[in-house]
C-alpha cells in the first residue's frame, strides 16, 4: 500500500475481567478499502471496532487518525472525525418517525431548530438513497429488522462519516435485504469512503470485500486481498485448525410411509395464526421450514410440541395424536424433542442452576435424580460433552451468554433418542465449530429415524442439509417441495409473499 493509512489501531490491548478480548492489535486502514473483519464468536471483532468507534477506551496502545494520535477518545469525537458504526443492537426510538430518529442523531441541532429545511432535505436525501421506499412519517416501531438497518445506515450516511463500521449487518437480513445492503457497501466506496464490515459469512467477504482481515482469541491471525485467499484458508485461521467443518448431508428417507402428520391445522393465537396446513414427514427425513419471523413459526412449533392446542386440525406422531394429549396436560410428549426459539424465555429456567436445568424435562422424576453424585456426574459430562461454557453445573442457566444456552438446551433435548426432533433455529448465535456440532447431533437423530423440523434463517444451511423446504408466508405453507427445486432467491420470493414464484 502506497497511500498513509487513514485509520490506525497501535498496539492495542483491551481487556474485560479475565478475558483478553484484544492482544496487541495492530491494523491500519487504507483510503478506499472494504476491509471484511471477520472471525468466529468472541474473537474480539465488536470490542476492536468500539475501540476505534470511541466507545471503549483501550488499556494500552494508541488510536491514529489522519496521522493524528486520539487522546480522550468518544462516539461524540467520532461524529467529528466521520467515523459511524452500525452496531448490533440498533439505537433508533420506536415511537417516534424515521425522519424524528434522522434528526435525533444531530446532537448539534436542538429539537426546536428540526423544522430547519436544509437538515431535513438532507437527512430525507439520504434516505431516499439508500431506500426510496420507506416513508419518512412511518413510526420505527412498525418497521421490520431490515427496515430499521436501514434507518441506521441513512443515519450514519446523514452524518457524512467516511469510515463506516458495519457490525454484523446481515445476520437479521432476508436474501432480498442482503443484496441491497451489498449495493449500499458498493455505493460507499464508490463514494470514496472506507468500509469494515464484520462478519463471519464467507458469502458477505466474497460479495464486498477488497481485503479480508481475520481475528481470534483476540488477535489478528491473517490479513489478505480478497482474491489471493481461498474460503478454506480462510475458515481454517478462523477456528485455528483444520477441523473438517463440513457435514455430509444425510440420506434421503428410506420409508415413504409419513410418521407425523399435519391435518388441517388452523391455530388463532397470541403466539401466531396457521391456516389450513397439510403436511407430511416421512422417518429419517429433515423438514426444513424457510420464512421471515412472525409467519405462524412460532404457532406451529408449539402445537407440534403439544404445547398449545390448535383451533381446529390435529397432529398425529407414530398413529398417536399429539393434541389430544394437549387437552390434558400441557407438556411435550416424552418421545419428542423441542429446542425453542429464545432459549432464555422459553427453554430453560434462568434461576436453577445447570444440572437442574439439564433434567427439566424428567420433572416428574426429580426428587430421585437430584439424588447425590451420579446426577452431577452426568450434568458434568453432558455439559462438556457439547462445551458449554462455563461447564459449571451449579452456577444458574441465567449467567451463560446465548449460544453457551442454546448449546445447553441442545444437550438436553437430543442427548437421548426421540421419534420427532423441533429446532427452532437452533444454530442462532453459534459460531462454526457449535453450529457444526448441532447438525450433526440432529442429523444423528434423523438417521435413528427420527422426523426432523428444522426451523432457520440460514438459508444456505437449509438448502444444503434439508431433504425437503417449507416456505411459511402470512401462517400458511407457500410452497413445500423437494431440495432441489429451490434455490436462495427463490425461497427470498417466497418469504416475502410471491406466490408463484419459479
Ligand atoms: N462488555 C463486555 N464485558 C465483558 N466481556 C466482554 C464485553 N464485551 C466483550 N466481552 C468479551 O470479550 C470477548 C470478545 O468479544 P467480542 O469483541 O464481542 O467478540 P466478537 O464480536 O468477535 O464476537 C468475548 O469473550 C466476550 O465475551
Ligand atoms: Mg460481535
């Protein structure tokens, strides 16, 4: 590189309690790149970019701007040098406008000056920009996740920052949303601003990135232009050893006889609507069911856990209906597994501790499996088994992070064998090595002849372990269908509503 960096990180250390989040980071930043950081969970992309942002301070090492060393570094000074992030969780207030939360992020202007016209054309000129569909006077709050990335980025464009931080910007995006945040990458640097995009989706580097930067535990482990690195170089620094990622899809079902099926369900509930739904599964086969949140997964999760009665329709797992249990008693049948959305809400109990946790689902039986040594032994095992960490069974299932939940609740529910296998999205917030992991152990089910439903938001995973897709649109099935027939822009269409699309 010819140019001085515009933005350079020196030597920089941060830590958080026992946990060295940055170690000796150096990192410079060139005119017009697009550098993709990229790296597993927790290898410290979030932490180096606040650093840089302002929003944390560094325990040792040095910040350069344009030459200039940073002293009492803050977001407020980022807003001066051009410096904008897009963080994970959004800042936008729900009840107000999208043009109210465009001139929030004005510190400078007082509310009384927002009617001043030459802010508001320019904040609304960027919007348009970016998404000439949204309309300004739309409350936040009724604005789907994408919509309000995009709010976000009209925002950081508004403040004119040169250096945009993008954390994780395509994690809550549909196919359709990606493509269009790719454009707004493109449009920057175009612009002639510099990106860094964080992420640890190979898709997102290839698509944007002129240079790809890759972290763990805390350091820069590779630094390459985009086109000299294969994806298998660049997987491999990410866990630190070659580990095989993939998993072989498994065989299609042997026998065609359905083993669970879905009748004529129509549910009307807090949870959700399902209309008229008709389907079938076949042992050993792995439904995949595709679709925006909020489509009726929730609905039909529960009622085939047997946790919520349907209006009207039945479920019916190895001739036995599962709903007519329902009316009974309010438990998921012993022979069922179910890995709900939202762990922490809806799978384990924060307050109890791991063990307890791990044996939730043999309540009847507690008082004796609470006996003493052989419980905890087993808790201990289980718990390292699927290296959820901290593998303390006594501290409370409250303390761990997300993924470090998920994979508890994964241990519970397919340590043992069952008939039907519910995962809601149960790879959300693992990193490659967890996510690996989790479909082998569900797989493994499908191969005992288990049914599995398979609820995600990664499409590719979807389309390249499920036998067959469901697409859910507005609670009823838009489409159902072999693999094959689908691809990623396809299932998009069919998210979003386009019946027919081919
Ligand atoms: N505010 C914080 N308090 C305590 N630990 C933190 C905090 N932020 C990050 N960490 C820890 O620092 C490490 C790096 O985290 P992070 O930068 O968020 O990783 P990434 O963005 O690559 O997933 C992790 O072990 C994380 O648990
Ligand atoms: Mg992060």
């Amino acid at each position: 590189m010819s140019a001085a960096p515009r933005f350079s990180l020196q030597n920089i250390n941060k830590r958080f309690g026992e946990v060295n989040a940055n170690s000796n980071v150096n990192l410079d930043i060139y005119p017009n790149e697009v550098i993709a950081l990229l790296g597993e969970n927790g290898a410290g992309k979030s932490t180096l970019m606040k650093l840089l942002y302002g929003f944390y301070t560094p325990d040792a090492g040095e910040i350069v701007v344009e030459g200039e060393p940073l002293v009492a570094h803050s977001p407020k000074q980022s807003l001066r040098l051009g410096i904008g992030m897009l963080f994970q969780q959004f800042n936008l207030v729900p009840a107000l406008s999208v043009l109210e939360n465009l001139l929030l992020a004005f510190p400078a202007a007082p509310w009384w000056q927002w009617r001043r016209r030459r802010l508001t054309t320019d904040v609304l000129a960027c919007l348009q920009r970016i998404a000439p569909d949204i309309d300004p006077q739309r409350l936040v709050r009724d604005l789907s996740v994408g919509e309000q990335q995009v709010v976000e980025l009209a925002k950081i464009m508004a403040l004119n920052a040169q250096l945009v931080i993008l954390d994780e910007p395509t994690a809550v995006l549909t196919p359709q949303e990606v493509e269009r945040l790719y454009q707004f990458v493109a449009q920057c640097r175009a612009d002639g601003k510099v990106v860094v995009f964080i992420t640890h989706k190979l898709a997102d580097v290839r698509a944007c990135a002129t240079r790809i930067v890759v972290m763990r535990q805390g350091r820069i482990v590779g630094d390459w232009r985009t086109e000299t690195v294969t994806d298998n170089e660049l997987i491999q620094a990410m866990v630190g050893k070659d580990t095989g990622l993939i998993v072989n899809r498994i065989a299609p079902p042997k026998h065609l006889l359905p083993k669970l099926m879905v009748k004529r369900l129509n549910v009307s509930s807090r949870v959700g609507t399902i209309t008229a739904m008709d389907f079938e599964v076949s042992p050993g086969e792995v439904l995949g069911i595709a679709g925006v949140m909020g489509n009726g997964q929730r609905a039909l999760a529960m009622v085939l856990a047997g946790i919520l009665v349907p209006d009207s329709g039945e479920v019916i797992l190895d001739g036995v209906s599962i709903n007519a249990l329902a009316h009974e008693t309010i438990k998921v049948p012993d022979n069922v597994a179910y890995i709900p959305e939202s762990p922490l809400t809806n799978a384990v109990v924060a307050q109890l501790d791991l063990a307890t946790n791990l044996q939730l689902r043999a309540l009847d039986a507690l008082p004796f499996l609470q006996w003493g040594m052989p419980a905890l032994h087993e808790a201990q095992h289980k718990l390292a088994a699927h290296d959820v960490r901290p593998s303390d069974p006594h501290l409370s299932a409250g303390a761990l992070s997300g993924g470090n939940l998920q994979k508890l609740v994964i241990a519970r529910e397919l340590s043992r064998p069952v008939q039907l296998v519910i995962a809601c999205y149960p790879t959300m917030g693992l990193d490659l090595i967890a996510t690996r992991n989790v479909y082998e152990r569900l797989f493994a089910q499908a191969e005992q002849g288990a049914c599995i439903i398979w609820f995600s938001e990664e499409l590719d995973d979807l389309l390249r372990y499920a036998h067959r897709i469901m697409v859910l649109h507005g609670g009823r099935v838009q489409s159902i269908g072999p693999v094959a027939s689908f691809d990623r822009q396809r299932i998009g269409r069919l998210m979003t509503g386009h019946a027919q699309a081919c």
